[in-house]
C-alpha cells in the first residue's frame, strides 16, 4: 500500500475516496518530481485537479495546489521550489514556522515524538492486520500512516465505526490544526492548498459515516493504525 502501509491481499479496484485519501498520504510523503510535476501540468492533471475541485469543500485548495504547479518556470525548477518548501516545512529546519507531520505534536502534553499516539496507531494496524512498509522509516502517528489506514479501511469496506473512530479520535483531532499551519507558512501555495483539500476531505467522509458511535472509556487521545 502508498506511504508505507503493506498488506498481502490488496484488491486493484480503488474507489474514489480511497484514491483521494491515498493520494494526500503521498503528497506529504515526499515532494514531487519533476516527472510527477509535468504529469500535474497536462490534461491528466488538470483533469484530476478538476475532479478534486468537485469534492465538497475541495475546490479553493485544489486550485492553489493547481496554481502552484502552474507558476513561471520549468517543471524540473517548480520540483525545486516545492521541494525546498517541503523540507522548509517539515523536516525541522523551519524552527518555530515548522508544521509537524506527527500526531503526537498536537495532542501530546510536551508535543514530543513518540508518545502514546504513536503506540495507539501501531496497535490500530495490528489490529486491521496492516503493517507500516520497511522502506518507510516512520513513526506510525506520521499523517501519511494515518491516512493510508483510513484508504485501506475505505477500500477494504471495514466496519464504518471503526472508520468513524480513526476519524473522529485521530485524524480530526490534529489535521485541521495542521492545515492552518501550512496554510500560515507554505509560501508556495501547493501544502498550503493540499492541507485545505485534507481538512475538507477528512470532514466530508466523516459526514457519510455514522454519526453515533460505541465509544470505550479511555484516558487521553488513542491514535489509530493498522498492521
């Protein structure tokens, strides 16, 4: 599976909402090629931006990451520049303008890597019999992880509570907090856009599942991941 989830017995037709979610995992896996930029900029890639813009609450950031894609300069300097802005935002080098791709920054206590987010997400994927890929050397509370589980959980028509749960209990705990990061320090637009597009997606596929729930007592924030 993308952004480092694997699984024996993945079926080739993905829905919709899968693909959305599974391409999101990959935007903030790593910035995009050059190659993947001049896919971006042909039809194929208008065609998917237009697509994506259809999506409830979608379009305003469908257009930025567009608009990014499409500013002066060769698609191999645009790969630069986006690539410049990724490791600016994400990779700690930005100071206090960097935005953490770990749960565990927004919910824990002292924003430490590590914590008990992390530890809810690998018994998530144990439990969903997934496992994070060897080639993706991330703590399992990285946002890629999180929303590769929830592609597999989409694709594979788990339960809709547990759905619900990963939602409710994880990704929209933290990701809104993370798009309005991005949007204050991208400076390219691209993240900026691609975490509005995340925070209405996450929104819009929590309204098509249950809005009540069975909800175990528990302490703290439980994170989840699936093996």
């Amino acid at each position: 599976m993308s952004a480092g989830l694997a699984h024996a017995s993945v079926p080739s037709d993905l829905g919709w909402n899968a693909s959305i979610a599974e391409w999101l995992a990959g935007i903030f896996v790593a910035p995009p090629t050059a190659d993947t930029v001049v896919s971006y900029r042909d039809a194929i890639g208008a065609t998917l931006f237009e697509a994506l813009a259809e999506e409830p609450g979608c379009a305003a950031g469908a257009q930025r990451m567009r608009s990014a894609l499409l500013s002066e300069g060769s698609a191999a300097a645009v790969a630069r520049q986006l690539a410049a802005a990724f490791t600016q935002l994400f990779d700690g080098v930005g100071g206090a303008k960097t935005v953490s791709l770990y749960e565990s920054a927004y919910v824990g206590v002292s924003g430490r890597l590590f914590q008990a987010a992390s530890g809810d997400m690998e018994k998530l994927l144990r439990q969903s019999n997934v496992s994070i890929d060897d080639a993706f050397r991330e703590p399992s509370d990285h946002l890629s992880i999180e929303l590769a589980l929830l592609a597999w959980s989409i694709r594979h028509d788990a339960d809709r509570q547990a759905q619900a749960a990963l939602l409710d209990d994880h990704l929209l705990v933290w990701a809104p907090a993370f798009a309005d990061r991005c949007r204050e320090y991208d400076r390219t637009g691209f993240y900026a856009g691609a975490a509005q597009v995340l925070a209405a997606f996450l929104t819009a596929q929590r309204a098509t599942l249950p809005l009540q729930r069975t909800i175990k007592p528990r302490t703290g924030v439980t994170l989840c991941r699936s093996n």
